[in-house]
C-alpha cells in the first residue's frame, strides 16, 4: 500500500502552500515482495496541479501519466481554465481509462488532486480524493477542506495513516508544533521507524506554492538524492529543482547538507523538557 499525506502550511498572511508527499514502495502479495522506486506523485507540466495515490500500483501512475502527457502536449489546455474545471477533466480521464481494464487484477484506488486558483495574495488551494471501488466498479469523489491557520497534515491515507497520525499527535510540545517542518518531520519519522511494512524507500514530495508553477521536489534521504522515488546519478543538474531533507531544511541535493543561509529546523524539532 503506502503512506500519504497532504500538507498545508500558513504563514502570517494565510494559506501559502500545499504538499503531498508519499513513500516510494509498492508490494505484491506480502511486504517481502516489494519495490522501493516506485513512482507516486505527479504534477502538471502547465498549471498548479500536483496529484498523489494510494492502492492499486499498477493503474494508477500508468494513467495518471498518460493524462498528464496530453497536457504536456499541449492536447490538453490546462492553462486557462478553473481548478473544478481541470479537476473534472482529469477525473474524466481516469474514469474513461479504468472503464477499459477488463480484469479481476486491480484493487482499490485514491487519488489525490491538489490545486490553486489565481497567484500571490489572492491564491486559493483546493483538495480533492476520487476513489475506485473495484468490488462495485464505482466512483466516489470529494472535495476535501482544508483549515487555515496553523500548519499540519491536512490528510492521511494508506496503510501508515494511523502511524503517521500518532507521530504526530505525540509532537504537540515541540517548538515547532504548528509549522510545515513539524507536520513534515511526523512523516519521516513514520516513514523512518518502519512502523508499516508496507511503506518504505525514500519519500517524494510535490507542492504548490502561491505563486508559480506545480513543484516535484527532490528529497535527501538517509544521504543520498532522489526524485519521485528514484535515485539520482551523480552526473545529474541539481539546480533544476529545490531539495528538501527529513527536517524539512532546504539543502544542496548533492551533498544533503542544508543551504547557505536556509533556516534550521533541528533545534525545534527536538522535544521541550517537561
């Protein structure tokens, strides 16, 4: 299965970004059997849009990047129209391709879209979970809230949902208790702890900030770099994207270690003495 959650993070003006990130494993018939490079987080190459999933590891990131290469294409314009308007034609998009899989060989499946509407000040961030239930071969599909104020996990899904959940409700008294880094840091410490034997390998991070394009973050992780699961060569152009470690610091994806100049978190993530 897999661990995901979304993340919001506020500022003192509001809302000012939205992240999902997952861990990297899908397993077959028993965690034995497993892969720790497999793909779970997507984003639009040409509008704020960021997606994640859980279930079924077959369909989903197949589909899901057949959808978005039709933007890439310019097939499809995502560009000039709403985020309800782009999420229905995603959906629309999945429910067509999985309406053709003629099989008993595919679970259930959530699928996670985060999105913004305008830039800057006037951003607007929306979530939605549509789900395949394979025993009736339905559809449900919800927009998610989202609170404003403090940061935190907005959502938890997947096998290491529940873990992630008592990580982060036993970090209440850290400094950083509230902030994006300490919502962040609960999941790599679930992740870490291989608490859920179904979740496992590095974690991938996607996000939209209030301004600009949709982000596949890279992720430092136990020292070395990666993508969207996958490790990255060491002949490879960092600079393309920004990297995150399990502290949730900004850092150099090549050597782990956190930027110039780039906010600590360590000392605020350690626990208060009572």
């Amino acid at each position: 299965m897999t661990s995901l959650a979304v993340a919001v993070a506020n500022d003192s003006r509001g809302p000012c970004s939205l992240y999902v990130v997952t861990d990297s494993r899908i397993t077959w018939m028993s965690p034995d059997e497993r892969w720790d490079a497999g793909r779970k987080t997507f984003i639009s190459p040409t509008s704020p849009d960021i997606f994640g999933y859980c279930g079924d590891a077959y369909f989903a990131p197949t589909i899901l990047g057949q959808a978005l290469n039709l933007a890439t294409l310019g097939v499809l314009d995502m560009q000039s129209i709403s985020s309800e308007e782009r999420h229905q034609v995603v959906l629309g998009l999945l429910r067509a391709a999985i309406s053709q899989a003629v099989t008993v060989y595919i679970g259930d499946l959530s699928f996670f879209h985060g999105a913004r509407d305008s830039e800057f000040m006037n951003a607007r961030f929306r979530l939605w979970r549509s789900q395949y239930h394979h025993t009736s071969k339905t559809w449900s599909d919800e927009e998610l809230p989202l609170a404003y104020g403090a940061s935190y996990l907005a959502h938890l899904d997947g096998t290491g949902a529940a873990h992630i959940k008592r990580v982060e409700e036993g970090a209440t008294n850290l400094a950083a208790a509230g902030t994006s880094r300490a919502a962040m840091h609960a999941f790599c410490q679930t992740l870490h702890s291989r608490a859920d034997p179904f979740s496992g390998g590095p974690p991938q991070l996607v996000g939209l900030w209030r301004k600009g394009p949709a982000r596949q973050f890279g992720f430092c992780w136990h020292g070395k770099p990666y993508i969207a699961g996958m490790a990255v060569p060491t002949t490879a152009e960092y600079s393309r994207v920004d990297w995150f470690n399990h502290l949730f610091e900004r850092c150099d994806g090549r050597s782990g270690r956190r930027l110039k100049g780039a906010k600590g978190h360590r000392a605020s993530l350690v626990a208060n003495p009572r």
